[in-house]
C-alpha cells in the first residue's frame, strides 16, 4: 500500500512539472486575471449591449461560439489558432483589437494567451459561487504579538483582519478611550448618544462591555436606528412622487419595520412578509402592512397620464429595488438589454418581472388596492361573519370573503371602461356619464354575484344609472338611484346573477342637467356574491355587519394584492425596453447564473422570495452582511455596497465576509442582532480612530482596519443628537408623520393646497425617521446631510462635506432651539458660572473633557457673544425668539446658547469616534 501510494505522488508530481512547462506559467484563474482584462479592454464590444462579428465573451457559451467568419474566436488548447489572441498582436491599428483604441499590456496578453492555451477554462465570479464554511486563519506567531494587541483578538472576525495586517507588517490600534467606545457603541446601536443611566452603571464598572452591548440591543431605540436605514432601501416616503406627488398614508409600514427590528424578527421572515406577506396562509394585517415595500414606488395621479405606463414603471421599480436590496447586482441594466458585465441576460430580466406583474394596483388615483384599518369593534363583526361563514359550511369561501372585506378585491377601474358616448375617464381617472350618456365594460367574467359594490361621488338628485348585459337593448341587471353622495361613497346594490364572460352596458340619464354638465363619477366597482345562509335566521344581523365594514369609511394602507387566476397578466420582453414593444412571451423564472428556483415553491412572489432567502443564494447573505458592516465601519467589506458584480473590487476581506455570511444563515439562523453583536464585540471595532503619519500612507481609507472607525453621523442622526443633548428629543414612538420645524417657503403645493404645518408639542421633536418625507421637497436640513428624496431605492448615502452643512447647524430653528434649550438648562445647573456651563455644555454634547486651547477659544467666544447682545438693542430677543419665557439672565442664556451652538458644529459632535 504503502509503495502504490508513493507511484500515486510521483505521478501527480509528474504531471505537475508537465503541465507548468508545457504552458510556461501556473494555472490562469479566469475570475480574478482574465475577466478583469475582458469586462476592461473587450466586453463593451463584444458583450451583452453589443456582440460586434458575432463574438462576445459574456458567457462561455458564446465565447467559444462560431462567429460570423464562420469559425470561432477562441480555440481551447490552441492560442495560436485563436483569432482572439492573433487579433491582440497585429501590428495594423485597423486588425489589432481593441479596435483604435491602445494595446494591451504584454503582461495582459502572456495572461490571455496562456489562459487560452490551458484550455480556457470559464470561472465563476468570486461572489456566485455558494457560500461554504471558511476555516479561520492560523495565526503563526500569535506567541510574538506585541503587548498593545492583546486585547484585539476578542472574536474570530479579528483572526481574519489580524492575518491581512500581518501581509502588510501593520498592528492594529489600541483600545479606544472607554467614553468615546460607550459613545460610539449607542450611536452604531441606537443611532443615540448613551443615556445617563447607562454612562454611569458603565463608568462605575456595574456593566462590562458585553452588558452594555446587549442592554443597547434590547433598547427599543434600536429598532427605530435600524429602521432608518432600511427604509432609504425601501424608498419609503409620505407622498406619490412625480409632478403633482400629493401625500399618502404610509406610516404603518414605517412603524412595521421599527417593530420587526425590536422583535428581532430574522431575516428570512423580515423578506418573505415583505414581498409575499399577502401570499402566505390567513397573512394578518401586519404581514399585509409588510407587503408596501413594494408599494412605496411612486404613484402619478397627475390627469392626463397613462395609468398602464405608471403601472409598467412601478414594476420595474420593483424588479429592480429587489435586486438591489437582497442582491447587490445592477439588474436595470438589463432591462434594455443584457448585462455588459454580469451574467445575466435581457429575457432573465422579463422572467424575474413575471413574478412581479400579476398585483392588483394598477397606477390608480386612490392607491388600489389598500388594507382597510379596522377597529377593535370592526375585528369582532368581521370574526362573527367568519364564525357564520364556517357554520355554514363555507370554509372555501372564507379565503375569498376575508380578501373582499379587508381589501375591496378584486375589483375592476376605470380604466377598464371603454366606448364612451357622452362620457368620458376624467382626468384619466374615474368613469363620467353626461345624461343620456353611455359606455362599455367589456368581456367581464361573473360567476352569479348578486351584489354590485361600487365607490363613486354624485353631486345631483334625480339620476339614474341602469347597467344592461349586452347593449341597449339587453336586459337590465342592475338599477342605481343616483342622490347626492356629499362625497365619495361606497355601497352595495342587487345585481341579477349572470354566469360568463359578459360586456356591460351603462347608461345614464337625468333630465334635469344641462347639456354639458356632469352629476357624478364611479371610482371603480365591483361584483360580490352574497354571504351564505340568506334564509336563516340571524342573517340580517350579519348582513348588516358586512354592509357596515363594506361601507363604512376606513383608514387605507396600500398594500399588495394578487390578481385572481383568471385575471393573471402575461408577461412579454420588451424589445429594447420600451414597453410598448413586446417580444415573446416568458414565464416566472430566475437568472440561470444564480441558485436553482425550489422545486417546491410556487411560482409567484411568495416562491421567489423563498428562493432569495434560500441557503444556495450566493448573494443573499453577503449583500446583508456587507451592508450592515458598512453601516458600523462607515466602508463594506465589498466597497461598492450596491454592487457586487464583475465590476465591484475584489474585496481584501473576502474570507472574512464569506465567514460571517455563511454563519449568518448557519449559525445565527438570520438572526441580525446576534451579527450586529458579533461586529462591535471584535477587538476591531473597539480599536482607536486615531491614526497617525505611516497608517496614512499605507492605508489611508482604513480598507485593511488598523484603526477603528471615525464617519460622520447621518442626517437624522446629527438632528436626533443635538435634540438629545438639549434634553428635547421626545421618546414617543409609531404613528403618523410629523412636521418639524423649517424655514420657510420651502413647499409650494399647487394642486390640493397642502402646506407644512410645524407640529405641536413634542411631535416637532420626535425622531427624525418620524419626519414627513416629501418627494419632490425633502427635508431641507436632511438633503444638506446626503438624505435622499426616497423616489427610488437608495442603497448607500454617500457622505459629503459642503460649508452649506455648517450653515444648517448654525442657522436652521431646530439647531437654533436646541442650543438655547441646552444653555439654558446647563446655565441652571452650574449656577450662572460661565466656565463650567462651558465645561460641563462640551461634556455633555462630546462625553469627552474639554482641553485647555478649545476652553479658551470657547470662552472668547462667549465673550464676544455677550458683548454682542450687551451693545445692540433688541438682539438678545431676537435671538432668543424660540424661547420668549426667559427673563432673567437673558443675555449670558443667549452667549452660552451661542457657545453650544458652536459645540454641535464640531467635528467630536457630528462624527462617530
């Protein structure tokens, strides 16, 4: 045994030495040398836009592909015989590729040359490749490392990140300052300054390090930090968008991502609720809140519009967000072809779309389909229609019953209407009848409803809409007396039962209008057979709780909803991405380059969501785990966080992301807390910030985390902070948006007259999440912090440093308030001495002691300040005009607010570390 295992190594050796002196190099790895070389030099003719000769070296297939000379660019085995090299060394500029553009590199040639030569092996880029579980570093010397780096190795995240300071002959940092960790820790967890409470039980030694971490993650502010970031993935906002971008009620979704972050629910679930919670068994109303996700694209009500391209553009939006959130790949791209660089193909962006293109809404002035809010008291007369729905032995009909009462669906537009005579869609947006004014609603499946439901406005007496089968001769199926509504109303009439596909004739008459003049428009309707067990006692009672949710005015959501089977949209390609030129017909389907769909998965959203959260999903868990890293270190792992693509840099920590994402999923069970916990417990979050002359050269973006982290807050963060330090951050939590104060003039609304009212009492000083989001005019202090408008997902805030910044802080009324709140409470406290106001204003805003230059420099401008509103008549109420109930010592009150100011202007106060 023992000599046949020798033969076996000599071989194998053997075989080695011919093979490295057969190709004169080592092996070629395509992912990391070759396809570099060909998304840079080749792939933008010879691609997924343009396949110039018939040659592309997207994907293998159509590398090794005949061309249009009528044999193939490359030859496995044989670069010689490969065009594909020939055409790299030609010495005529009208042969040699790139086509007048310069040369490659010899080295870049040697490299293709041999790759081609060693058969041209195709890769797989680095992040499609399943994750599988990576062994930790063996750190050698672990023996020698200096005294300063023992507390580093705290996790098994630090193995990883010690190992590539080894390559780079770096140590890490020291351990931060105690106050600037427990700072830094609140601000990463909370998106708070740590209370006073905690600071003390920390100080004092009562809670180690790990108590203070888990305390953080227990808080309930935890949830609403958190919160905050997703919601720039989920461009949620408080209005429609586009020109007219009127408000709407989105609060609840906000508030369903602030609990799902405090009940820590995984991952997994957070996913699948939010694109597919309507899809699930009996899905409650907060897996249906979920689904707005989806529901936060834009919405044009502007009249005039075409509700099916509005309605074509929020899906795409859809397809799009998804794959930017869960997958970090530039799937517009593909929209109008395929991918330049990835591997993905323009039909696999139409299949995807599949999943996407049977919901319910439809670009409709009313956000269709909502969720209907009901009350406590409407729970019970909904749980007793069930309860009479099941003794009936209607269990069948219950799913369909529960649908229509909290959601109104399936019903039909206007859009649907067609072959007006005296009418019209006004606006686009509702059906409208003159007298003796008629139209269709064509090819309508019924299944002997006898009821008609129908929202609609009447502003006349006296009308009557009668609904024929057939034309104007057909029988009438319904007759509707129409009064004066005082707005929009929704009710149920008889409808005779009919049985088919059916057209519809309306028709309109009231005598008493003018010629031109208009009484009334129907928002939609919609066909409902009655509740079962008409004839038995009790019924009425039933019937009368059904008539009442139905209509009753409610508070609406919009959420997702999908189309009966019978209504399923197909899906076509659109030819160069317009979508008024259709191509052939596709199925639901997921890109061939990724993981394999479940074969016991349906094919519609639900299904599609299981297959992201799938454990074979190669993206899933990297995407999360690197942008929550980027979140804490201020930098992914993978530095283009919304790109992991053949065009993202190879990240220098690719063990250590792989590590984390593998045991996100097999470890943590898509627990995010416990890989939050995981983050800030490594020695390398708690390494100093601060750096010096030769961390600067070698590494002077940190990529190699040799220090700890040091970023400027975020908008809402730098708001929420100096609120905190004032002592006027409310703590109230959930509900509808508030308006905060602003300058003004900054909303000028047109169409309905909305305008921005300041919130009352401690709404005007709730979180800045809580902060009315409007599309076309965001926030204005937030803008200036690199917020975005929400009008599409925004995966990554890129942060800039512009004096307009410092200007917010100074001048805008929150800052302003909040300096004059804190010096007056600091002033009370200290006792009218100014140096220990100053003293005790910076500790408070920085949890750092003053020094000796910033105290002087603080205190001459105190001086100056109170000099200021000495000399100049009416300055100190003018600057004190947030607080006109301070009397007594105004003026020192006003330079110390002056000070405090100044103090959240600095770099200590607006940056993390």
């Amino acid at each position: 045994m023992k000599k046949r295992s020798l033969v076996l190594i000599a071989i194998l050796t053997l075989g080695g030495f011919i093979f490295y002196f057969t190709t004169g190099t080592e092996e070629i790895d395509f992912s990391s040398q070759v396809k570099p070389i060909l998304n840079k030099h080749c792939i933008s003719c010879h691609g997924g836009v343009k396949k110039n000769a018939g040659f592309s070296v997207l994907f293998e297939k159509e590398a090794l592909a005949v061309t249009e000379n009528g044999h193939p660019a490359i030859v496995p085995g044989n670069a010689k015989a490969s065009s594909f090299i020939q055409r790299l060394k030609e010495s005529d500029e009208e042969l040699r590729m790139p086509y007048k553009k310069p040369p490659l590199s010899k080295t870049e040639i040697k490299i293709l040359e041999n790759w081609v030569d060693q058969g041209a092996k195709w890769g797989k880029h680095w992040a499609y490749n399943s994750l599988e579980e990576v062994e930790t570093p063996n750190l050698t010397n672990i023996a020698s490392l200096e005294g300063s780096t023992n507390h580093f190795l705290n996790n098994k995240i630090d193995t990883f990140i010690y190992n590539v300071l080894q390559q780079q002959d770096l140590q890490p940092s020291p351990e931060a300052d105690s106050m600037v960790l427990l700072r830094r820790l609140a601000l990463d967890i909370i998106g708070l300054p740590p209370s006073p409470e905690l600071t003390r039980q920390y100080t004092n030694g009562e809670l180690t390090y790990e108590n203070v971490v888990d305390s953080l993650l227990a808080d309930e502010n935890y949830g609403e930090k958190w919160a905050n970031w997703w919601l720039d993935l989920s461009r949620y906002a408080d209005s429609k968008g586009y020109e007219k971008d009127p408000s709407r009620l989105m609060w609840r979704y906000r508030d369903y991502v602030i609990k799902s972050f405090n009940d820590n629910k995984t991952f997994d679930q957070f996913t699948i609720e939010q694109l597919a919670g309507d899809l699930l068994p009996n899905p409650s109303d907060e897996q249906w809140i979920a689904t707005a996700f989806h529901r936060n694209t834009m919405n044009n009500t502007e009249g005039g519009t075409d509700n099916e391209e509005y309605r074509v553009a929020a899906v795409l939006d859809r397809v799009n967000a998804t794959f930017e959130v869960w997958q970090s790949t530039t799937y517009a791209c593909i929209q109008c072809h395929s991918h330049p660089y990835d591997p993905f193909t323009h039909e696999e962006y139409y299949e995807v779309m599949a999943f996407f293109n049977n919901s319910r809404d439809e670009d409709t002035d009313d956000n269709e389909p909502n969720l209907r809010i009901y009350t406590e008291e409407d729970q019970k007369q909904f749980a007793a229609i069930a309860d009479w729905i099941k003794s009936q032995g209607k269990e069948e009909q219950l799913h369909d019953e529960t649908l229509f009462i909290k959601t109104l669906e399936p019903k039909l537009n206007p859009d649907e209407f067609s072959d007006f005579v005296k009418g019209e869609l006004i606006n686009t947006v509702w059906v409208g009848l003159l007298n003796n004014g008629h139209c269709m609603l064509k090819n309508i499946r019924l299944q002997d409803e006898d009821e008609l439901v129908i929202k609609y406005n009447s502003w006349e007496k006296d009308g009557v809409l009668n609904i024929r089968e057939g034309d104007a001769s057909g029988q009438i199926l319904s007759t509707i007396h129409m009064t004066n509504t005082n707005g929009q109303k929704i009710k149920i009439f008889p409808f005779k039962p009919q049985s088919g596909n059916l057209d519809l004739y309306f028709e309109y008459s009231n005598p008493a209008l003018g010629p031109q003049q208009n009484s009334f428009y129907i928002e939609w309707i919609a066909f409902h057979k009655s509740l079962p067990g008409k004839n038995l006692p009790g019924y009425a009672d039933i019937q009368s709780k059904f008539t009442n949710l139905i209509e009753g005015q409610r508070d609406l959501m919009p959420v997702m909803v999908e189309n009966p089977p019978h209504r399923k949209r197909s899906t076509h390609v659109f030819e160069r991405g317009n979508w008024m030129s259709l191509g052939e017909e596709v199925e639901p389907d997921v890109p061939a380059s990724l993981n394999d769909f479940p074969e016991d998965k349906p094919r519609n959203r639900l299904g599609f969501a299981h297959w992201l959260m799938d454990a074979d999903n190669p993206l899933t868990s990297r995407t999360v785990v690197n942008r929550i890293w980027e979140q804490i270190f201020g930098q992914g792992l993978v530095l283009t966080v919304e790109d992991m693509g053949t065009q993202s840099p190879t990240p220098i920590h690719k063990e250590l992301l792989d590590y984390l994402s593998y045991r996100l999923i097999h470890v943590h069970q898509w627990d995010l807390k416990a890989l939050i916990k995981d983050m800030v417990m490594s020695g390398t979050y708690r390494q100093s910030s601060k750096t010096n002359t030769e961390l600067r050269y070698i590494d002077p973006y940190n990529r190699f985390y040799a220090r700890g982290p040091r970023f400027r807050l975020s908008a809402e963060q730098i708001r929420d902070q100096a609120l905190y330090v004032s002592d006027l951050l409310s703590s109230k939590m959930y509900g509808p948006s508030v308006m905060p104060a602003q300058p003004d003039g900054i909303w000028q609304t047109v169409y309905s007259g909305e305008k921005w009212e300041t919130s009352e009492g401690e709404d005007q000083y709730r979180r800045g999440l809580y902060t009315y989001v409007k599309r076309t005019s965001p926030y204005p202090s937030f803008i200036s912090f690199d917020a975005g408008s929400r009008e599409i997902c925004q995966v990554q805030r890129l942060r800039t440093n512009t004096p307009l910044q410092a200007l917010v802080t100074l001048n805008d009324p929150v800052y302003l308030e909040a300096a004059i709140h804190m010096a007056e409470n600091i002033w009370a406290i200290n006792k009218s001495n100014f140096k220990a106001s100053i003293e005790s204003a910076y500790n408070k805003a920085t949890y750092n002691q003053i020094d000796d230059h910033k105290m002087a420099t603080l205190e001459a401008l105190y001086n100056e300040a109170y000099q200021h509103f000495e000399n100049e008549e009416n300055a100190t109420e003018e600057f004190l005009n947030y607080r006109k109930d301070i009397t007594g010592n105004s003026k020192e009150i006003a330079a110390l607010a002056v000070v405090c100011n100044a103090i959240m202007n600095l770099d200590e106060f607006i940056t993390k570390s």
